[in-house]
C-alpha cells in the first residue's frame, strides 16, 4: 500500500498489504463496497460506543427524539409522503423555478438514451462541483433574480453553465472530454461569479476535478466511448448491464468507482489503483482502511432517475448508504445522538484524514441506518415504501440544515472542516 497524500498527522494504521496481485484486487473490490462501509464505519461506531474514542461519546436513546424531528421534517416537505430521491436534480429546481423544463426544451430533439446521456452529462459534472462552498459565495441568477447559495447555488451555476454549452467544444448541451481538460480556472470562474468579494472555497481543486475527468473519459472507453468520450456514454454500458428492464443500484455504483477513481488527488492506493474516498484510522483491525465514497454514491443517487426515465427498474437501493457529509452528521450532533468530549473540536477546524472527521463520518453512515429504521417504524412503513435515499431528502439532510440554521449563524456545520473541493 502506497500512500500519497500529505501527512495528516492521524497514527498510521499497521496495514498488512496484499501479497499477490489478486489480494490486491480483492481488497480493492472489497473497499469499493457499499457491504465494506458499513463494516468498517460499523467497527469505529462500536468502538465509540464502548467509550474507546477521545473525540465522541454516542447516545443511542436519542434516536427517537432524532426521527420525531426528522419526520416532522418530512411531514412539512413532503404532507404525503411522497418523498423523491436525494438527488442532484432537487437542488435544480430551487425556488420553485421550471429549470428542467428548459432543459427538456433543450434536447428535445434528441433520442430517449441520448437525452439520458446528457442529463447523465449534466449531473456528473455538478455533483463533482457540488463540494462545500462556504458561507461567502453566492450565485446570482439573472433569469429569476434569485440569489443562491451552498449546494443550490452550485447546482445552478453548473447547470446554467452546462445549457450554455460551456463544457463542450462545440457549445452544445453536453460535455466532452477535450472540453474539460482544456477548461481554465479564469472560465470556471467566470461561471461561478467568483471574486475577491465572492469566494468560493476550493475553486482550484474544482477545476483539478473536472480536468482530470477529461483524462479518465480518455482512458476508459469500455465506460466511455471511444468516438467523443464523455460521462453521458455510461448510459449505454449500463443498460448493457441491466436485466430483464432491472439494474443494481450497486451496479451503478461499482461503474462510478471504476470510471472515475483516478480523478481524486493526492489519496491512499493499493497496487497504483487510487481508493478515492478512503481513509486511515488506528481503531481498524488489519490494513486500517475505512471507506466512505460519499460523492461517488451521492452520484449514483443522482443517476438512478435519468435511467428510471428510460423505463429501467432499480433495485436494492439499500445496499448503498447514506451520506456522511456535514448536514447529515450535524443533524447526529446538533440533537445529541453524538456528542464530543473536548469541546476544542468545535472551535478548530480538521483535516478530512483527522481521526476526528473519520469518525464524525463513520458515526453518520451506521447512525443513518438507525434513524431510517426509526422513521419507517414510527410511519408503519417499509424499506420498500421509504427507502434510505428518500429518508435522506425529507428528511435527514433537510433536517440537519434546518437545526443548523437555528443554532448558528449561517447555518454552519457543527465541526469545521478544510475542503479542497473534493470531499464535502
């Protein structure tokens, strides 16, 4: 195992690397896993529970003062229940505007798998924008007047950006890969309104992103296509893996794992394959490794309802898990189901390879679970009915936001942390 990143000052874990090639393989596989998450997310939430940590203590009996206000939440979004995905397609209809309904007008002329690869296209490139942008930036939408910020506003600016056919060379409504690579920090700028009284927090590592998407859509054509590679084409490998009109949530997944784990910088690799969303903690038996890929499965979120729109069936949308990002994981703070021992981790701000975020983010994903469990039981509903990703829109993340914005100004995590634009 070969590490890349800077030193985080987190213990390194004693790792027993692989001996052959396929050990390697296998853990790689294994470390892509949404089963691997959640056991070893699992052995750090234990771990805390048995009071081991010196950062969190966990109080399982607030899980049903957490799903109260959680479906109160819900019940205030959603009065029926009839909660869509989490997904990147909500924040494009912020402020009730028919942002799709100019997006459909702009395909319309397309094929049905043709238009799911642009909306594939779209929302690809958004979700890797979509890290935190601090409580400074907005963006000003000249269209509606509305002034937007955080995730929405991130969305929008993405999104008007991609109907302006800036990320393609020939100024359509898609993207390809020579246009990414060639992209400037001043043009990304220019898209996102950033100045010195506008700054957007980690802009340099968004470009990096997208720059680097453009080399992996190069490389991997069985993904991507080898005539004008870009992220739509993925759309045509997985309908090549459905069956009988059905696809695996975690199908979708494990395509967005392998074609776009080159694209994250300076991370943890085993045998030259980068991990990604992956990160080191002493507590883990074995090699250490506790995964997350929270922008990869908030994507794969993203995907499902273009392929939905194609007539397919997804299935076992619970193998994936919720997102251990700062909403969902404030949400577990701010109403004290987690709580911390030293109050200096409220007031300091962490790597994302800090013992503190690694375990803030493990303590999210199992905590999600219990809550979703908690929800569906106090709703007489099941897995089927609500599952997780639908909990996570009416739900958690909303939720989190919303006690964030009454306990602090701006509505700010409860723990800051250092972004490069990669990871939150």
């Amino acid at each position: 195992m070969e590490k890349r990143r800077r030193d985080s000052g987190l213990p390194q874990a004693t790792a027993k690397t692989p001996k052959t090639p396929r050990e390697e393989e296998r853990l790689v596989a294994y470390l892509r896993s949404p089963e691997a998450i959640r056991e070893r997310c699992g052995q750090l939430c234990s771990w805390v529970c048995e009071g081991k940590s010196e950062n969190f203590v966990c109080d399982l009996t607030q899980l049903g003062r957490v799903a109260d206000y959680v479906i109160e939440v819900i019940r205030g979004e959603y009065p029926n229940l009839d909660i869509p995905f989490h997904s990147r397609w909500r924040h494009f209809e912020v402020g009730s505007v028919q942002r799709l309904a100019k997006l459909d007008n702009l395909l319309a002329d397309l094929s049905a798998v043709e238009k799911a690869a642009a909306k594939f296209d779209l929302v690809i490139v958004s979700v890797l924008l979509d890290a935190g942008a601090g409580d400074k930036w907005h963006y000003y939408e000249q269209e509606t007047g509305l002034r937007l910020g955080r995730s929405e506003g991130l969305a929008v600016a993405s999104f008007q950006m991609f109907c302006q056919g800036n990320f393609a060379n020939e100024g359509l409504p898609q993207v390809d890969a020579l246009r990414l690579q060639a992209l400037t920090e001043a043009e990304l700028a220019t898209g996102f309104q950033v100045s010195s009284e506008n700054p957007l927090v980690g802009i340099a590592g968004r470009l990096n992103l997208l720059q680097k998407l453009g080399q992996v859509l190069l490389a991997s054509p069985h993904l991507f296509g080898d005539n004008n590679p870009r992220p739509g084409n993925l759309v045509r490998y997985l309908l090549g893996k459905s069956e009988n009109g059905e696809l695996a949530a975690k199908t979708v997944l494990n395509a967005v794992l392998e074609g776009l784990s080159d694209i994250w910088p300076a991370r943890l690799e085993i045998a030259g394959v980068n991990l990604g969303d992956v990160w080191q903690h002493p507590a883990i038996g074995d090699d250490g490794l506790v995964p997350f890929h929270k922008l990869s499965q908030w994507l794969t979120y993203s995907l499902l309802e273009p392929l939905q729109e194609l007539g397919l069936k997804i299935t076992d949308l619970d193998r994936l898990t919720g997102l251990p990002e700062y909403r969902n994981g404030g949400l577990c703070l701010d109403l004290g189901l987690i709580s911390v021992k030293n109050p200096d981790i409220l007031t300091s701000s962490h790597s994302v390879a800090s013992a503190v975020i690694v375990e803030w983010r493990a303590l999210t994903v199992i905590l999600l679970d219990r809550i979703a469990a908690t929800v569906r039981e106090k709703l007489s509903m099941s897995t089927e009915e609500l599952p997780l990703v639908k909990i996570l829109q009416g739900g958690t993340w909303t939720a989190g936001r919303k006690i964030a914005a009454q306990l602090r100004t701006g509505g700010i995590p409860p723990i800051q942390i250092e972004s490069d634009g990669t990871v939150f």
